[in-house]
C-alpha cells in the first residue's frame, strides 16, 4: 500500500517501505515511474488517451569512461577558482540550508521522435525533475533542481559516439548560450 508523500500542483509521490511512485501532469498528458523491490516500470503517454507502461531492466552493458575535451573550469565560466573553493568549503559545512539550481534542457531530434506529442515530452521532462527532487528528498539532501526551459537544440543529432556527442554538445555554441541563463544545462538524447 503507497501512501501520498509529496503532492505539488503537477505532481505527487507516493511511498511505502518498498516501493515508490512518482507522477507528473499537465492537462490530459501524464507521466510516472514506480519503483517496487527493485523492479521500475514508466508510465509514458503515446497519443490521445493512449498510455504505455514500460517495464525497465536492469540488462545494459557496462557504461565506459567518457573522455571529454573540457576541463572542470569550462563547466562553470562564472566561478572563478577561489570562489569555487570558498563555495564548496561553505557546502560542506553547511547541510542544511536549501540550495536551488536551474537546468536547461536541449534535446535532440531522435529524442522528440520518441514521443507523439510536444506535451507528453514536456510531462517526461518534468518526470526527470520530479524523480531527481525525490532523490535529493529521500537522501536527506538540501538541494532542489528546476528546470529552466527545454529547447529543440538548432544542430545535434543524437550519433553512436557518446564520447564525440558530448564533445559537441559542449563546443555547438558559445557557453553563456548553451546554459541560456541557467546554472546548469543537460542534452537529452
């Protein structure tokens, strides 16, 4: 039996000691994952009063290391290094005040292919911030991510070469435009 842990005005959490459901909407459009004993199925929209349930496995082959051609300073241009070490000093004292960052989302064509319409992408998205907040919730931490905005990005297609696509990404435009005012920014393929 799940109980409601955490209801927002598009989403809700339920829990119980072994399992956990988590839902976004938004009008007709819904999306969710639960999570029982470790088994996670995902609730997926796919057309005009069509939902899909998807079972996920736990099969994938071992992921490698991912050699990228930016350092650590590339992926903050607005920190310098001794702020940079002032803030994660502060960070590591503090474990409680509630910190929130912002991501923006770009995806790839093949990525929007996946689903049948804008809005049951928009609904998984917000799925992605809804799961990771929970995340942040069941481990105690103070963090809270948002999204900023998801965007069709202008020249990307998703490619075989994880490595090269990420190496893309970071070179496709120029960094303050990548992060388009966000703190953060995340491709999904």
């Amino acid at each position: 039996l799940l109980y409601l842990s955490h209801r927002e005005e598009n989403s809700a959490v339920f829990q119980s000691e072994a399992a956990e459901a988590v839902f976004t909407w938004q009008g007709d459009n819904v999306a969710g994952s639960v999570h029982v004993e470790g088994q996670s199925w995902i609730l997926q929209g796919c057309g005009e009063d069509c939902f899909l349930w998807i079972k996920y496995t736990s099969n994938w082959e071992e992921e490698t290391h991912v050699q990228t051609n930016f350092t650590s300073e590339d992926l903050n241009p607005h920190q310098n290094t001794s702020n940079m070490i002032q803030l994660m000093a502060r960070g590591g004292e503090d474990i409680s005040t509630m910190v929130t960052y912002s991501v923006m989302i770009w995806y790839t064509p093949q990525f929007r292919d996946t689903f049948s319409s804008d809005s049951d992408m928009m609904v998984f998205i917000d799925l992605i911030f809804t799961e990771t907040n929970q995340g942040y919730i069941n481990s105690d931490i103070p963090l809270k991510v948002e999204k900023h905005d998801a965007k069709l990005h202008p020249t990307l297609n998703d490619i075989e070469d994880s490595n090269l696509l990420l190496n893309d990404f970071a070179d496709s435009m120029p960094e303050l435009d990548l992060l388009n005012c966000a703190d953060s920014t995340a491709l999904l393929i």
